[in-house]
C-alpha cells in the first residue's frame, strides 16, 4: 500500500468513525483511559505526550519491531529529518530513556560505532497502556471505561509495525491537521486540550458553554503542569480564535470543540488503520 493508498484508507476510516456520531464519548473514554496513567506517572507522561517528543517515542518503537537489529542512528536520522527534535536534545531524550531503565543499549555486532536499543519491560508496560488507550476508544469498546482492560502484547506490536508505514509515509496527524501543532507541541501533549474539552462538555451538558477559569488550579495539579502553562495556552488560542475571556470565565468556541474531534478522529483511524496493517505484516 503506498502513501496515497494509505491516506484514502485514513481518510475512510475518519468517515467510517465520525458517522457513528459518538466522538466525544470516545474522546471522553480516551481521555479516562490515559488519565489514570498519567495520574500515576505525572512528571513521565507530561515529557513524553509533548507531541514532538512522542513522535520520537512513536519511532523508536517502530523501528524497533521492524528492524532485526535497531539502531538509535536511524531513529535519530528519521527525528532529525522530520524536526521532532534537535541532535542535542535527541541524545538527551535518549540518555534519559537509558539512565530511567526504559531502554537498554548494546553495540552492534558487526559495527561498534552503532548502538542497538531495545525497550525494556517497564517501558513495554507503557507501552501497553498507551496503545489501550486508543485501541478501546478507537474500536467504540464503551464498556472498558473503567481502564481496566489492556491490549495483548501482540496487538501492541501489530500496532508499531503497522504504524512504521504510516510514518514511513509521513501523514501523521502533524501532516494531515497543521492546525493541531500549537496545541499539542507543550508539556502535557494533548491531554490539557482534553481536560478542557471533557470539561467544556459536561458544563454545557448542565447549563452552559462557559468553563470557570478557577479549574485552573486543579487541572494544573492534575496534569502536573503550571496554571501559568495554562493560562498560556489560553492566551495563544485566544488569538486563534478558539477560546474567549472575560472576567472569571472561559468559553470554548465550536472551532475548537470541532478541531479536538477531528484530531481526535484522526488519531483513532491511525490506531485501526496501524493495527490492520500490523496484523496483516505478522500473518495473525
């Protein structure tokens, strides 16, 4: 499947999910989902879900199911290439990922100049929980809202093999909705732009479309980043048009509600379309 093939079968797959016309309960579930993750490991997950920092995490993974031997250097190539992140701060993130215990390094055997890496359990036990969080939203399983249920070690692969084509292909959610790149690129990645949307629903599903501006407090503390980090990007979509402020309140216009679900639409078609295609590659 070539990279127009693989847009046409994404782009299918955001129709197939938006005329189901549940999206924000799975944006709710999804949000559930990696919440009680990121609750446990605030500090972790704020680093890693800034998106251009994921996407690196998103490569290394790939690269690491579907090459015999992985190396860091082609992990670093492709993130340069791309501009996820500089040569310096790549090596950063990959010193951090060693010196936590996430990942274990070796040199080639044909090649000392090259190191090898591989996940270790505590980073696939991550991995897992990341992967469920779009695997049950994105399928429409409502009934696993309490986060218990996990993905199978296999489907976790099925998932990095077949995302390394769509990577490959370069049409990322990045890619297909420029837009989304200010919301997501900053501490915490999506997850600030999902607490203010769940809570922008349940507001107006009470009486109103406004979000009090005192919830600052409680979502910083909740997602391990500052009120001021808030309140920022706030001020940034404000002059985007997406959010507007008077006094002690916030409201969310329609644009921004519409583009969470289309990132939201898009992230979920990438996780069927990238199991589908891992499935096929492993014969399962």
């Amino acid at each position: 499947m070539d990279g127009a093939q693989l847009r046409a079968c994404l782009e299918a797959e955001v129709d197939e999910l938006h005329a189901q016309g549940n999206i924000d309960s799975l944006i709710k579930q999804h949000y559930q989902y990696l919440g009680q993750y990121y609750k446990v490991r605030p500090f972790f997950y704020k680093n890693v879900l800034k998106f251009d920092r994921f996407m690196v995490v998103l490569a290394m993974l790939a690269n690491y199911y579907d090459e015999h031997l992985p190396s860091l250097s082609k992990v670093r190539e492709l993130c340069l290439q791309r501009g996820y992140l500089s040569k310096n701060s790549l090596e950063s993130y990959f010193s951090f990922f060693i010196i936590s215990g996430y990942m274990e390094v070796t040199h080639h055997p044909d090649d000392r100049r090259l190191r090898i890496y591989r996940p270790s359990v505590r980073a696939m036990a991550e991995a897992v929980n990341i992967v469920s969080a779009y695997y049950f939203p994105a399928l429409g399983m409502t009934d696993t809202c309490d986060g218990s249920a996990k993905v199978s070690g296999r489907t976790v692969e099925a998932f990095f093999r077949g995302f390394k084509r769509i990577l490959d292909a370069d049409i990322t959610l990045d890619m297909l909705l420029p837009e989304s790149r200010w919301l997501i690129n900053r501490d915490g990645g999506h997850m600030p732009m999902l607490a203010l949307f769940v809570e922008a629903l349940e507001k107006q599903a009470k009486a109103g479309s406004g979000c009090k501006r005192s919830s600052y407090g409680e979502m910083s503390a909740g997602l391990a980043v500052s009120s001021t980090h808030l309140i920022r990007l706030v001020r940034e979509g404000e002059t985007k048009g997406y959010f507007t402020t008077a006094r002690s309140t916030l409201e969310l216009s329609e644009s921004f509600m519409q583009l969470v679900r289309k990132m939201m639409l898009i992230n979920f078609a990438i996780t069927r379309v990238s199991i589908r295609l891992g499935e096929q590659h492993t014969g399962q």
